[in-house]
C-alpha cells in the first residue's frame, strides 16, 4: 500500500492542504456565519469559531420537490396523530366514514413519508421533472382524498 509508506501524508493532512489551498484563492463564505474564509490558513472559522472541512457537493441539487412531495405526507400524517388523541379523548364515531377515510389516508401518508424520507437520496437522484411529477401526483391524491374524506363527513 503506498500511502502506508513512510513519507506519505495521510488523507487528513492532505485535505486540510487542499482546504487551505482552496480558500487561499476563493472567496469561500463559512457556512455558518457567511465569514469569507478567503487566505485562511487554518481550519477554524476566525468569526464564529466552527470548525470546517473539504467536502464534495453537488451544486445543482433541488430540495423543492422533495419538500413538496414530504409536505402533503407530513401534514396528513400530522392529522392523523390529532385523529388519534381525539379517539382516545372521545372514542370512534360512530356512522362516520370519513373517520376511517382521514385514518386510512393518514397511515398510508405516515408509511409515504417513512418510505420517502428513506429513499431520499433515490429520489434526488431523479430527473427534477420526474420528481415534479411524483410530487404533483402525490400532492393531487391527498387533496382529492382530503376532500373526498370532507365531503363524506
Ligand atoms: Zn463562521
């Protein structure tokens, strides 16, 4: 292995020199205070005192359509968690249908939004019109059964 080899510089110490490398000629804001690092020669923020380091990014990623397709998920979900104290406050309705219609699609929501969140780096790695689309279809369904659920109650 070369890099066990004496002499070598380790990962760690090459990449704080490529850090330092880096900052010495970029303007290159902290993260956490927006301080612009440009011709540090540490890895310490002089601002706000956080550490930094080297990291790969992906600048064109798009969180919007994550968060539009987590958002429908999450407030169903939220309802479903209130359906629930309300049944342990008051007990099923009974005849209501729309009871079981707001906690079939709120457990369903609550799996999507598990699952979702689990997968997300799958679905990040989709074309951004394709994530659109999901979102839109998951967005379209729990409205028609929101107020599907609505109507029957
Ligand atoms: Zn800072």
């Amino acid at each position: 292995m070369q890099a066990a080899l004496a002499g070598e510089t380790s990962p760690d110490v090459r990449n704080r020199e490529l850090l330092t490398e880096f900052v010495r000629i970029n303007d290159a804001p902290c993260v956490a205070c927006g301080y612009n690092l440009r011709n540090l020669t540490g890895d310490v923020c002089p601002e706000c005192g956080n550490r930094f380091a080297l990291r790969v990014g992906v600048p064109n990623l798009r969180f919007g359509p994550l968060v539009a397709c987590l958002a429908p998920l999450l407030m169903v979900s939220g309802l479903l968690v209130f359906l629930i104290a309300m049944t342990i406050d008051f007990g099923v309705p009974s005849n209501a249908m729309w009871y079981w219609a707001f906690l079939v699609q709120g457990l369903v929501d609550a799996v999507g939004a598990v699952l979702l969140y689990r997968r997300r780096w799958a679905y990040l790695s989709m074309p951004v019109d394709v994530q659109w689309r999901v979102a839109g279809v998951v967005i379209g369904v729990n409205a028609v059964a929101f107020v599907t659920a609505i109507v029957m109650s």
